[in-house]
C-alpha cells in the first residue's frame, strides 16, 4: 500500500477521482473538443455516425462501459477505426 506525506493533502475521494478518473463522462464536451485528421472532419459521415451511437448510449453504458457497449468507451479510438464500427467508409 502506498504511503507518505503527500497522500494526507487529498481525502479518500479525491485520491480516487485522480487515479480512476471521472465516473461521469462529458460527451458532449468531447465532440466540441475533438481534432479530426486523416481527412476526417466533424462533418464526415462516419464522424457524425459515430457520435450519433455514442449519444445515444444510455447515462450507465456512458459511465461504466460493458461488453454491451462500444469496444473501450473509456479510450475512445481514432476515426478510422469509428467507421468498422458504424459501417463509413
């Protein structure tokens, strides 16, 4: 178990949120964020394809990803491998 001075800065939930991340995901500050290369840009088919399944995933699916649900939701992909997913070209 990890010990030392600087853990007694954070309390339990603050140490948790830094090492397993938010368990609520802003998707929608994800696509206004998002940097498309390769060709890509928001408005390619498989982009918007994407997004489109994405948003639709229920609030649960969106925090805690299954197999149910998109291949590693947590690390979302590179645009090239979207459109196997959602059938772009």
């Amino acid at each position: 178990m990890c010990d030392g001075p600087v853990l007694q800065l954070f309390r339990p939930e603050e140490l948790e949120l830094l090492v397993c991340g938010s368990p609520n995901l802003d998707f929608e500050a994800l696509e206004r964020s998002t940097h498309y290369d390769d060709g890509y840009t928001k408005d390619s088919e498989t982009i918007q394809r994407f997004w489109r399944v994405v948003h639709a995933l229920c609030e649960q699916d969106k925090a805690t990803p299954s197999a149910r649900s998109l291949p590693a939701l947590s690390q979302l992909p590179s645009p090239r491998l979207v459109k196997d997913w959602v059938g772009g070209s």
